[in-house]
C-alpha cells in the first residue's frame, strides 16, 4: 500500500482496489430528458417543474438488470443519487413529500436497488445533494433557480438555512440507519463566499459528526468545505477532468476518484450526442489507475427505468475488455517511480503479485523499449490470451543505434498486428 497524506477515517482498502465504479444519476429530470440541470438552467418555478414529479411512472425499472450491467462491466461498487439538486427523493422519507412514494409510481425505488446491487457483490454509495431548490426553508442563492428574480428573492428572504440544516442531517440520519452498510457517502457540493453556500450553512462539522457516529466505516468525498479540518475527508473528487498526475497534499499522495460521465450530461439527455467512445472510456479507467485513482462512470437512466441502448453499448463494450484485463485494474496502482511508461503507454502495478502491466494505447511496429527493467522481468504476455512475448536487453550499442536508449532498457518483441482488443496489455512477471 502507499504511504498516503494521512489515513482515511473510513474503511478504504476495498475501495483502493476496487478502482471501477458505476455512479447513477436518476430523478425527475429524466422526463424533461435535457440535463439534471435544466430547472436550473431553463429558471424554472417549482409549479413548472411540477409536471416531472406528476407524471414520474417508470413502470420498466428493473433494478437487477442496473446491477447485472455494471457488475457484468466489472465495476465494483456503485453511487446513486438519493435527491439531487432538485429536491426529490428516491425513498420514501419521513420528511419531506416530495418523494417518490407520492408519484404515480408510488413505491420506494432505493431499497430495492441497494438489495439488487448487493446481490450481484457490489458496495453501496449514497450520494446527497447540499442543495436543494425545492425545501421552503433552502435560502435562495446564486446556484438557485430563482436566482434572478428579484420578488421571489424578496418574499422569501426570511428563509432559514439553519432549519434547511436540520432537515439535511434528519434525511442523511434516514439513509445512514434503514438501509444497512453504506460504504460511502457522496455530499455535493459547497459553493462558499457571495450568494453562496459553505460549512456554516450546511453546518458541515455536525453533518460529518453525525456521518461518521451512525457508520464507522464510511468513506466520505471532499465536498463538505471542510477540506482544513481533520477528518473532514477521506477521498477527493476531481470532477469531469483528466488529472495529470497523483494529486497529493503537502508532497504526499491522497485517496481520489474522477467522476466522469458518457456524455456531456449526468441526467438522462435524449439529444445529447457527444458520447465517449468504447476505447476512450478503457483509457480512461486505465490512466486513472495508472495514477492511482478510481473511476466513477455516470449513467443517467431514462423516465421508464431503463438504462439506454446507447448506455449499454458502452457498459458492454467495457465489460468484454475487463472480462479479459481486469487483473490490470483490480488491486492495481501507480507504478514504481525507476519503471518509465513508453510512448503511447501506461503503466499499472500490482504490488501483491508484483506484476506490471503495460497498456498500449498505440500498436507500435514491432519493437516496444521500456527502460528501468533490465534484469527485473522473469516472463512476458499478452494478457488477453496468455500468449508468451519475446524480450532482450540491449547491449550499449544497439540502444545507441536506436536513438540514445539508455541502460537498463528491455525491448518487447510484439507482434506486427495489433491484438483483436479495445487496449492491448502486456503482463510483466517481474522477479
């Protein structure tokens, strides 16, 4: 294990080998189907949104087939949004009624998924949004879609963001108690300074107290503005980007999950066409874990329930690569600092069966040089058959003729056609 920035309060090292998780995001805006954003984005009332919540009747809603798809993905735990911004929630909460039991649908949509996903192995991770755009008592803010208008600003002025604060911790107590082991907690998100919201007004400290009291072992994300307290976080979550290398505090690394989504949305978007190819997303998860990081790939189910073609196509196509790779993820980190990925390469390593692994983004003609191995690699393959690949150390000579390679470099011989894989990988078996 690496020596990390401090201890996760939390119980992380299934997390830290699991690395492949697959985050939900389901509410009412997926009849609107045009971003989980769009009562904010389009300013609407709480009686024009209305219309979601009136007609909410996924009557296709098979939770096994969510979780058969992400473990037949290889994904190892998963996220699902318990309320979103917009207020409604998923189970059926004592303290609110926008809830889902009071929709045409009627039934309680939360228990039956965390069973499902259990069932099939995964971990459960609730996500819980900080805002909410429909409680009475949530203060009108910069991210709220009122924002711009001056009378509703006015005659909801009085609101009282200590109030909102309890009805957060009585709805995360909920969550925490009648759904059994949670083994993380996604908080989103603090928006601190003007016309904003940070741990004064969620009351953060207390939150994180109550957190931590009701379930020991949960790991808790970055979100709560808490960032200089002790405790205050267990993993950080850099959102919707590709970091360019460990993040770390004060020199030394820290626990982190990307989030990351298919397309350019969260929520179900029906015309939203800038989907993530199959390969694209494979490389994704491999230079996350190549960093030491975890994926959390977002799918954003339709009104009907049901995971779209477009969702599946991609779950499937990842799951047909981790069917033969995912002894290069699982369990898998960083690499050790003397190994230097080639061009067009990354590198994961597992330090309990001490193996590397080579993951080439770009077939190469034949010849693949990887420096700071000489003398450490006893056996080569093709991870996705097992088929034994060629190797020789370069004389001082012959890494000269190759345009200055230095000592200690090794020379995979490859075959001239690329494997019939989305990446191929090469195992390393090092001595």
């Amino acid at each position: 294990m690496v020596e990390l920035y401090r201890e996760p309060q939390g119980d992380w090292k299934w997390w830290y080998e699991a690395r492949f998780g697959m985050f939900i995001h389901w509410g009412l805006y997926a009849l609107a189907a045009r971003h989980e954003w769009v009562k904010n984005r389009e300013r609407m009332t709480d009686e024009e949104y209305q219309k979601y919540f009136d007609h909410f009747y996924p009557d296709l809603y098979d939770p096994r087939a969510w979780a058969r798809a992400a473990k037949e993905a290889g994904m190892k735990y998963f996220v699902i949004t318990t309320k979103h911004h917009e207020g409604f929630c998923l189970w059926d909460s004592k303290y609110t009624d926008y809830k889902v039991t009071n929709t045409p649908y009627g039934k309680d949509v939360l228990r039956p998924m965390v069973e499902a996903f259990r069932e099939e192995g995964l971990r459960v991770g609730f996500y819980y949004s900080l805002l909410d755009w429909h409680h009475p008592e949530f203060p009108v803010d910069r991210h709220h879609p009122m924002r711009d208008n001056p009378e509703f600003r006015e005659k909801n002025k009085q609101r009282d963001v200590r109030k909102y604060a309890e009805y957060v911790r009585n709805q995360v107590r909920e969550l925490l108690t009648e759904f059994g082991q949670i083994d993380l907690i996604f908080y989103d998100f603090s928006y601190p300074g003007e016309d904003g919201k940070g741990r004064d007004d969620w009351q953060s400290e207390e939150l994180l107290k109550l957190t931590r009291e009701l379930q020991p072992n949960i790991l808790i994300n970055d979100r709560l503005d808490l960032l200089d307290v002790p405790g205050g976080w267990d993993y950080r979550t850099p959102e919707q980007i590709v970091v360019q290398e460990w993040p770390k505090i004060d020199g030394k690394p820290v626990l982190w999950e990307t989030c990351q989504t298919f397309s350019g949305s969260w929520g179900y978007y029906r015309d939203e066409e800038t989907w993530k190819s199959v390969e694209q997303l494979v490389q994704m998860l491999i230079d996350t874990v190549s960093k030491g990081g975890n994926l959390l790939l977002n799918v954003g189910p339709t009104a009907r329930g049901t995971f779209d073609d477009r969702a599946m196509e991609r779950l499937q196509g990842i799951g047909e690569w981790m069917k033969y790779h995912s002894r290069s993820i699982y369990g898998c980190t960083q690499a050790p600092k003397e190994f230097t990925a080639p061009q067009d390469c990354r590198l994961t390593y597992n330090p309990e069966t001490k193996r590397l692994y080579v993951h080439v983004f770009a077939w190469p003609f034949r010849y693949l040089p990887i420096s700071g191995l000489a003398g450490r690699i006893e056996y080569a393959q093709l991870l996705n058959d097992a088929s034994e690949i060629h190797f020789f150390e370069g004389t001082a000579e012959y890494l000269a003729h190759w345009g200055g390679l230095s000592q200690g470099t090794v020379i995979l011989e490859l075959p001239v056609k690329k494997p019939n894989v989305t990446v191929p990988v090469i195992e390393l078996y090092l001595k």
